[in-house]
C-alpha cells in the first residue's frame, strides 16, 4: 500500500550529490506546516536504491542539506502567508 506521500509530489525539494531533502506541505484548520525527508541515493549494480541511512563522509553534505530545506520552508511559509493575504 502505498502512503500519501508516495502519491503526491513534494512541495519543494533540495539536493547537492546524492542526498535529497524533500519538503512535503500539511494543511490542517491551524493552516499550513511543512515535513522533511531525507535520503541518500546510491548504486547497487544497475538498480538506483535510496537510503535514510548516512555514513561519516556524508554528514556534511546532509548538514547543508537540511540548512537549505529549513531556509526553504520559511520561503514557502512566507507564500502561505501572502497567498493567504491576498487569496
């Protein structure tokens, strides 16, 4: 079974390398809030595989990573606000 993630597309994403945040949007009465995934993409033979699991040399990269998906929620944050504002 699939969830509703896998349905849907993220609201926005972030990469550098082989790792990916992907920013999916919640909507509740309250309003709008954001969730993050992250995922380290690899080979394995011919097959492309995803995981949430991250060795030493990748901590860095998964650092900026996670910086730019939370500059990235308060833009889109701030698109709710003025959509909400003017819609």
């Amino acid at each position: 079974m699939k969830t509703e993630q896998a349905k849907t597309r993220p609201a926005a994403e972030v990469r550098f390398g082989n790792i990916r945040a992907a920013i999916w949007k919640n909507v509740s009465e309250g309003g709008p809030w954001y969730n993050v995934t992250i995922e380290r993409t690899y080979r394995d033979g011919e097959d492309l595989r995803s995981t949430q699991s991250f060795g030493r040399d990748d901590l860095l990269t998964l650092a900026k990573v996670a910086d730019h998906a939370h500059s990235e929620i308060f833009s889109l944050q701030r698109a709710d606000s003025a959509e909400s504002t003017h819609g």
